[in-house]
C-alpha cells in the first residue's frame, strides 16, 4: 500500500509539472494580430465575469448544503459522533473546491490558447494543432491530478469510504450546476447567433457585425471547457469512491482492493501523460487521426503498465485487470461507433445533409433516427461490460462481483485525462476559427481553423459517449456502493437487509417509474431555458441591427454592443441553472422517505436506464447536426447560402442543447441521485412511510 501510494503521489507531481509546462509553452506562442488579442480580451473578460457569479451562486448553494450534511449525515447529529460529521462537511467542500478549481484553470488556458492557435493557423495546421491541443492538456492533466490527489488525501486522513462519498458528492454537486449553467450560457448565444446570422442575414458564422459571436465564443468556454472539466473530475472522482467503498468493505480496511483502484488510477494518469506527450499531426494530416491515435496510444499503455503492476504487486486479481481491461476496452469501442455517426467523412452525416435539401423537418427527422439508432452501440457496450466484469470477478468470493464493475468503470475512465485533453481541444480551435475570422487572417487561415474545428466536433462527441459510457458503469457501481451503505444502517436497526430490488415489489417499481421519468424532466428545463434565453437574445440582435445604422452594411467604425448580449446569456443561465437540478435531488429525497431503500434501489434503476439512453441519444444527434452543417458549408449539397445550408443549421441549433446542455448535464444528474441515495442511506432506512 506504502508503495502505490508512493506512486500515486508521484503521478499527481509529474502531471503537475507537465502542465505548468504546457502552460508555459502556449503562452510563448505568437500573439501578434492586434484585433484577435482586442477580441481574445473581451472572451476571457466574459468567461471570467460569468464564472465569478456562477460560482457565487454556488457557492451560497455549497454552503446552504454544507450546513444540511453537517447536521444530518452520517446521521442526525445529536444521535452521531461529531468529529464525523465535521468531517464529512470538510470533504463535501474539499469537492466543490478542487472542482471549481479544474474548471477555473481550463477557462484560464483555453481563453490565452485560443488567440494563439488561430495565429498558428496562418502558419501551418501542425502548429496550431499542438497550440489547441496542448492547451487543452493543461486541464486534463490538472483535473485528473486534482481528482486523485483529492481522494488519495480524504482516505488516508479518515480512512472512512463514507466521507469519501461526501467529498464525491462535492465534486457532482458542483459538477451539475456548472455543466448546466454553462450549458445554458453557450447554447442560447449559439442559437441566436446562427439563426440570426446564418438564416436571416446570410453572413457568416463569425461576422463581427452579429452582437451575438462574442458571447458565443465565450460560451464555448464557460460551458465546454471548465463545464466539462468540472463533470468529468466528477466522473473520475466517483468511480473511484465507489470502487473505494468496496474494496474497503473486502479488504476490512486498507489492503489489495484499496491499493489496486489507487495504483490503476495512478498509471491511467501516467499512461495519459505519454499520450499526450506524443500527441502529433504532420502539416497536412488529419487532426481528428491523430487524436484517436493519442487516445489508442494511451489505452494501449495503460494496459501494459497496469498488467506489470498486477504481475509484481503481491495480492492483485488478474480477473480484476480483467475487468477493469473490459472496461477500457469497451469505452474506446463506443468511441469509435460514436465517431461513425457523428464524422463527416462517414455516410450517416452525409446522409443527413442530404436529407436538408429536402427542408429542415427533414434534418430534424433524419438526425433524431439517427441519433437513436447510435444509442444502441453504447448501451449494448455498457451492458456488456458491466455483466463481462461481474462474471469474471464473481468466483473471487462475496462482493467482488460489484467489485468488478467498478473496476471496470475505473478502467473506463483510466484514460481521461487525454479524454479531457481531447475535450478540452474542442473549444479552443472553435474559438480560434472566429477569432481568424474576425481578425482578417485570411480563407486559407479559416480553412485550417475550419478542419481543426470540425475535428475538435466529431472528437467531443467521441469524449461525450465516453463519459456517458463511463458513468453508466459508475452509477451501476454506486448501486452497489448503496446497497453496502443501506444494509449497514439495517443491520444496526435490526431490519432485514436487501440482497436486490425485485420489481414486482410496488415500492421498487414506485421508485422505477419517477427515476425514469427524472432526467427527461431534467432535460426539458435546461433545453427550455436555453429556448426562453435563446428567444430574448434573437430579439436583442434584431434589434440592434434595425437601430445601429451602419451595422449590417458594415460600416468603418460601426460596431455591435457585445456586452448586452454576454449580459442576457448570463442573467438567463444564472436564473435556470439551480432548478433542474434541485427538482433530481428533491425527487430522490421524496422517493426515499415515502418509499423507503426499496423504492430508491427502484428509483436509481430507472434513472439509470433511461438517463443513459437521453444522454447518448442527445449528444450523439447534437453532434452529428453539427458536421453535417460543417459538412454543406464545405461546398457540398449546395454549400452555403443554399437551401440545403439554412435546413442544416436549423438542425444545428435543434442540436446544439441537446449535445452541449441537457445531454453531457445527465450523466452527472444520475451520479448526483446516486451519491444522495447512499448518503441518506441511513436516513431513509429509519424514517419512511412504506419503506
């Protein structure tokens, strides 16, 4: 244990180090074009003033919970023992704060490489690929140090796995509101910016005359880079709590198990670093090539290094490696059927630019088909890997079975700080394409942008189903991080313990049918916040175009009010983000006291099963809309200004909340439903009507 912990800390050092590194290197880039720095100033003013109340706001919400943990978990407090209870309110804000922290150094990097990476385009696209992909290395590495460094710290000062789950669900509070926040804020002045620009107007995605492109390209940051941050240092985080808790209650306190999840998450983060470091593109390659072959590198490393651990470190399961092996290899297998729906170069894309000839019902109807037809790959993956792991670790004994799943969750999610990195990459080089628009470097310029940009598409949509992928295997894991949790707290009340939930049961198939119903009303309040916002920005446009004479013909001197529209995309998301995901958390509460820890076992299954399938089917649509609009405005089907091209980016904006604010924000509603289950374990095995 000694020795992996040694090791563990030694992970987080170097990707530290690596980071400040890559920092380092994209700040020395060239930053010459003096409209690019004007406009790459009023996008980090944006995201830093959008983020500063963002976090304000949750910061009263952390505290408001933070006083409810310290009075209720583990149980009430004047029955409990304080020094737990101060404990588990200590870890909880430790979550909130390591994962406001991710978020807060992607926005700081992406807002300084996106200039950089534009001016790298006028040079060649090799240059300006490594500016936008090593910038958004910086996050990934920080956010996987910072995930590990959290978990590793909270478990060797407590050495309780239950205030890991506090620290864990810090980190997915945060997590859910800033992934909806930002969601919002991006989706509305994208919407409006197209609809405005690119149907009514007819000019171009980027034109400095639309009032909406800044906010736009602000939203890009505060939704795609410190959003994403904040829910895939959520994932990482959960995966192992729940591995955690298990291997715990195995090992009877710290042993093989609890080393084994530290060591694999320590050379994930080892093997991503190499990724990174190899992370290449030739002056006319394919940028999206060479960040699936980063990705293969990395699994294909974590692999061999995670073998030799298991060969030399007495005590560790080769059906374990297994699962976790499972795990990984499943989560690549559904990156690459995400990418054949979802790359432009592929037919389904193409099939639905196609169809826009037709008109945008059209769109619409072949990219829902479609979009539902690619949650099959996944869910079947899920499925497989999650009864793969359970088979192979089953003949260990009791408990490894769910062990194994988390494993297999653990080894999903082994590689993602090259998924952040590839993440993270995805923003930068859309703002960069702007940014090249809007300082006049030129079409060849903006063609190289457009190719990194249209790679950055089909590679985020690869990193979503990846992220869904690795939550549907930790959210499975967590069931059985509940089911120890509850049967503690029965066993200490002298009831019967739950062994499974039948659904015959009428309180299980109580809970199945709210849980199912939860993320689709979760969706449904962040995509109409997105529309309610979207709707009082297009008439802010439209207004600014009708009374600023000289905007639209673009006239010297005449310029757009940005700050009007940076302000309604703000104010709206900051008014959406705190209900949707109170109602999930309030819902999981009310199941759990009417129907007790059957119904919430119920409850947990049908969010699971129906949040996973919303969440592939949104994002994967969103992102196949998307490069089937880059696919016409590259001059086929019509090209731009073509009837085909105002179909696609009527599709394009369907889309657009569907894979960039409901779709990722589910899969952090269910890890968030599922923390609050087995942290209130306790309470609704002692208090329910019908429990």
């Amino acid at each position: 244990m000694q020795l992996v912990i040694l090791l563990s800390f030694f992970a987080v050092i170097i990707s530290f180090a690596f980071a400040v590194y890559l920092y380092f290197w994209v700040k020395i880039q060239p930053s010459e074009n003096k409209r690019i720095q004007e406009v790459s100033s009023l996008i980090q003013a944006g995201a830093n003033t959008f983020m500063r109340r963002e976090y304000g706001i949750l910061a009263r919400f952390a505290g408001v919970a933070a006083v409810l943990i310290f009075l209720f978990l583990p149980e009430p407090i004047w029955n409990g023992n304080p020094v737990d209870h101060i404990s588990i309110t200590l870890a909880y804000a430790a979550g909130t704060v390591l994962s406001a922290l991710a978020g807060k150094i992607g926005i700081l990097v992406a807002t300084s490489a996106n200039g950089r990476t534009a001016e790298g385009a006028k040079k060649d696209l090799k240059t300006a690929f490594l500016i936008g992909f090593r910038g958004g290395s910086v996050m990934g590495l920080a956010v996987v140090g910072f995930s590990l460094l959290g978990v590793m710290a909270v478990l060797l000062i407590t050495a309780d796995s239950t205030i890991l789950l506090g620290f864990s669900f810090g980190a997915s509070s945060l997590a859910l509101f800033a992934k909806a926040g930002g969601g919002i804020f991006t989706k509305t002045a994208d919407v409006a910016a197209d609809l405005t620009g690119k149907v009514e107007l007819g000019i171009p995605e980027d034109d400095p005359r639309n009032p909406a492109v800044i906010a736009d390209n602000v939203g890009d940051n505060v939704g795609d880079v410190a959003g994403m941050g904040a829910d895939l240092f959520d994932s990482n985080v959960a995966a192992m709590a729940s591995a955690l808790v298990m291997s715990q209650a195995l090992d009877r306190g710290m042993g093989a198990n609890t080393a084994m999840v530290f060591c694999y998450a320590a050379l994930g983060l080892i093997a991503s670093i190499i990724g990174i470091a190899c992370a290449r593109v030739g002056k006319n390659g394919n940028p999206t090539r060479a960040l699936n072959a980063s990705t293969y590198t990395t699994t294909a490393v974590f692999l061999v290094l995670t073998a030799l651990a298991t060969l030399f470190f007495k005590g560790f399961q080769w059906r374990i490696w297994g699962a976790s092996a499972v795990g990984l290899i499943v989560g690549v297998i559904i990156g690459i059927t995400t990418d054949y729906f979802t790359d432009d170069t592929k037919p389904i894309v193409q099939r639905v630019a196609h169809a826009s000839c037709s008109g945008p019902a059209f769109t619409v109807l072949s990219g829902v088909s479609y979009g539902f037809i690619s949650a099959l790959p996944a869910m079947v993956g899920i499925a497989v890997s999650a009864l793969t792991a359970y088979m192979l670790c089953a003949p260990l004994g009791e408990g490894y079975a769910l062990f194994g799943i988390a494993m297999a969750a653990v080894g999903m999610l082994s590689i993602v700080g090259m998924i952040i990195s590839n993440d993270a990459y995805g923003p930068i080089v859309d703002n960069a394409r702007g940014l090249a628009e809007m300082g006049g470097l030129g079409e060849e310029t903006i063609r190289i942008a457009d190719e990194l940009d249209s790679a950055g598409n089909t590679v985020k949509a690869v990193t979503k189903g990846f992220a869904i992928g690795a939550a549907g295997l930790t959210v499975i894991s967590l069931l059985g991080a509940y089911m120890s949790e509850v049967n503690e707290a029965l066993s200490s009340a002298g009831k019967e313990l739950l062994t499974g939930f039948d659904i015959m049961d009428p309180t299980v198939f109580f809970g199945i049918l709210i849980g199912a119903a939860i993320p689709a009303l979760f969706s449904a309040m962040l995509i109409l916040g997105v529309d309610k916002n979207a709707q009082r920005m297009v008439a802010e446009i439209r207004r600014q175009f009708k009374e600023i004479k000289g905007l639209k013909e673009g006239r010297p001197g005449v310029k757009a009010d940005y700050d009007t529209c940076i302000g309604i995309a703000t104010d709206g998301a900051l008014k959406e983000l705190i209900p949707a995901g109170l109602a999930a958390i309030l819902f999981t509460v009310l199941v759990g006291f009417i129907g007790g820890p059957s119904a919430i076992g119920g409850f947990l299954l049908g969010n699971i099963v129906s949040g996973l399938l919303l969440a592939l089917f949104m994002s994967n649509a969103g992102g196949l809309w998307d490069n089937a609009k880059k696919y016409v405005e590259a001059g086929n089907e019509g090209g731009k200004g073509s009837p085909a091209h105002k179909a696609a980016v009527t599709g394009d904006t369907v889309g657009d909340p569907f894979k960039d604010t409901a779709g990722p924000s589910i899969n952090t509603q269910i890890t968030v439903v599922s923390l609050v289950a087995s942290l209130l374990s306790g309470l609704f095995a002692a208090f329910s009507l019908f429990g």
